[in-house]
C-alpha cells in the first residue's frame, strides 16, 4: 500500500538556536516523602478474614438476589460478589444492610425503585433484597518500621526513604526536560514564518467548542453557564481555542522544518523501541491490557478524518497476518477498519453459537497479542 503523503505549508525558519529559557524542577520536600513512605504501607495492606461485625473498608464476598411479592426478580441474582465497604461499587441501600453483620449470616433489606426505573414494571416498586454474606476481611495495613522496610527489600526506613527521594527526584527531572523541550519548540514555532489557512483553525476551534457543550451537557451546564462561572465568555474562549490549535501546528511545523535543516533522520525501529519503553512505564498497561489512566477518551465520531480514513499500511500487514492465522484455525471474520481514536482499530468476528463464539473470542485475543510484535505492535484489547 502507497504511503500517505501529506501537504504541508511553507515553513521559513526564524531564530531556533541559542534559545534563553529556565528550566524548573520541582524540589522533593520531606513533606512528600512522608505522605509516598505512608503510600508504601498502603500499598502492602493486606485483608485478613475476620469474625467481626463488617464496617466500612471491610472486604466483603457476598451472594445477592432480589425477591418481589415472593418470587425472585430475574436477573437480580448475583454470587460471589466481591466488594470493599465504602468504595461506592454497591448500591447504598445493600451497603448500609451490610453493616453490622457477621461472615456467614443471611438477612433481607427493603429497597424502593425509583419511579422512572430503566425497567418499567419496576418503577416505584418495594423489593426485599436477600444478601448471604459469605466472608468478611479486615484490611490491615503495616506500620512504618524499620521491619517492615527490610520486608520490602530496603536495609532500613533512611534507605527506603533515599531510594524513594531518588525516584521522585528523577520523575520531576524528567518532567523538567519535557516541559523545558516543550517550551523551546513553542518558542521555535513562534518564530517561524508560514500561512495557516484560518479555516482550519476556525474549524479546530469550533470543534473544540463543540466537544466542551457535549462534555457540559452530560452535566447539565451549557457553555454560557460554564463561561460565566470561568468568568470569560464563549468568543474569548473560542479565540483561546484558535490560539492554541495555531500554536500546536506551529510547533509540529518547526519540528519538521528543524528536523530537516539539522538532517535529524529517526528511523523507525527508534520509534517503536521508544513506545515499547513508554508503555513499560505504565502501570496500568502492564498490569490491565487498557489505559486506565490518561484524557478522557474521545466520544462519538469527531475525528473523521482518522475513522473514514484508509487503514495504514503497517496496521494493514498486521491484520492481514491475524486474519490468515484465523482462517487457519477457522474462525470467521468480517470487519476490519479504523475505529473512532488514533491507533485504535476494529475486527469483528461473525456471530455464532454463544459456546462457540466464546471461544473463538479467546483465540482472537490471544492471537492478536501473540502477532502484534511481529510488527511492532503493542496491542490493547476493548469490547465493544
């Protein structure tokens, strides 16, 4: 498949070197030592099976069934629910029948629907929910001793608390570097000489705006309200908007334009080796398989341009090795196209009987983990 190209403007570098900017770091105070060595106890708290009444912060393993005029409601039934009292996972009313309660007790708790309840025939109803209450952990955390600092591989709480002090004192580092990168190039960009059609700021600008109304809406705010509250006003902000999407290309634009005046040439095993180091660091990929952390991720279709776009031709190799591998074993699968967000991407297999569509599910999984680093793939797997 062709490479896509793009047109960018002319671009006349201005001043880009012997740049003035100061770079900050964050100093490590003792003040966050003290709160990430008590973040180390936490994290090393264990739960402990307990005869005592469940009180909040318990960990709970429960079975759940809801009952109506004395037959059971369908599908309210769950079985070995496993909750922490107080992290709001469990409807209030459930949490608050809990308390006080010991492990191997059953006991029945009232609750009224709502009456618009997303299930008609339940709406304003009173049901008696049953709860079998099968154990009950206490949470215990370690002290900080010089014990528990030999537990966690450190000689004692001065090591733990220097190594801690080092770590923190290379992540602000670190961030210093970026935002001090950052700001050079945002200097570099200003200092350029090209011509961004306004259009595609106005409509960089208006799609922000856009973006902002559907997030407030969910909240029950327009963009007035929130300007108001912001003490600004919707064309101030729409010109921010503008600002920064001119500010962005500008700094993309002198990258490029650097990059090719200093023949900085980045290969692209380079790039691959960065993002497999990224995502190393990230706890969240590492232990979930999905980002759990990060922006919101992008609702509805507001990047056209990325979903109707052809699929590029890295990804299409890719997906062209899954779908062989899945011919092999069998599998049938129809779609393949780019989803909603850059660098996310859709397969989807045909339907079939539940027992073997489950199974066939698992094997797509694991061969899509098992092929992706044969193209330098890290990949990330989200149901639809």
């Amino acid at each position: 498949m062709e490479k896509k190209k793009y047109n960018f403007p002319e671009v006349k570098l201005g001043q880009y070197k012997g740049l003035a900017i100061t770079r900050h770091v964050r100093p490590v105070t003792e003040k966050t030592l003290d709160i990430e060595m008590v973040h180390q106890t936490r994290m090393h708290a264990t739960y402990r099976p307990t005869q005592e009444p469940a009180k909040r912060g318990c960990r709970a393993l429960l079975d759940f069934a809801g009952y109506m005029d004395g037959k059971e409601i369908p599908d309210s039934r769950m079985e070995k629910v496993m909750v922490v009292l107080g992290d709001g996972k469990l409807m209030p009313a459930a949490e608050q029948a809990i308390y006080g309660h010991r492990a191997g007790e059953t006991f029945r708790f009232d609750f009224t629907y709502p009456a618009e309840f997303r299930v008609p025939e339940l709406s304003g109803k009173t049901a008696q929910f049953e709860i079998n209450l099968r154990s009950v952990a206490e949470k215990h955390t370690p002290e900080l001793t010089e014990e528990f600092a030999k537990s966690i591989g450190y000689d004692s709480l001065a090591a733990m608390r220097e190594s801690i002090r080092a770590q923190k004192q290379k992540i602000h580092e670190e961030g210093a570097d970026r935002a001090a990168g950052q700001r050079l190039l945002e200097m570099a960009g200003a200092n350029i000489e090209v011509h961004i059609a306004p259009e595609t700021l106005d409509r960089t600008a208006d799609n922000e705006m856009k973006l902002l109304g559907e997030r407030l809406s969910r909240s029950g705010l327009t963009v007035e309200q929130h300007c108001k509250n912001s003490h600004t006003t919707p064309e101030a902000l729409r010109q921010r908007y503008r600002d920064e999407a001119e500010s962005r290309a500008r700094v993309m634009l002198a990258a490029r334009a650097i990059a090719e005046a200093e023949q900085i040439v980045v290969h692209p095993e380079e790039v691959n080796a960065e993002y497999r180091r990224l995502a190393a660091l990230r706890p969240d990929l590492l232990l979930a398989g999905r980002t759990l952390m990060g922006t919101p991720p992008a609702k509805g279709q507001e990047m056209e341009d990325h979903y109707f776009g052809s699929i590029p031709a890295r990804v299409m190799a890719f997906m062209q090795d899954v779908e062989d591998a899945l011919f092999r074993l069998g599998i049938p699968a129809k779609t393949r196209h780019n989803e909603v967000a850059p660098g996310q991407f859709e397969i989807a297999p045909i339907y079939e009987d539940a027992n073997i569509a489950t199974d066939h599910n698992m094997l797509i999984m694991n061969l899509l983990h098992e092929i992706a680093p044969r193209h330098d793939f890290i990949c990330l797997l989200h149901e639809k």
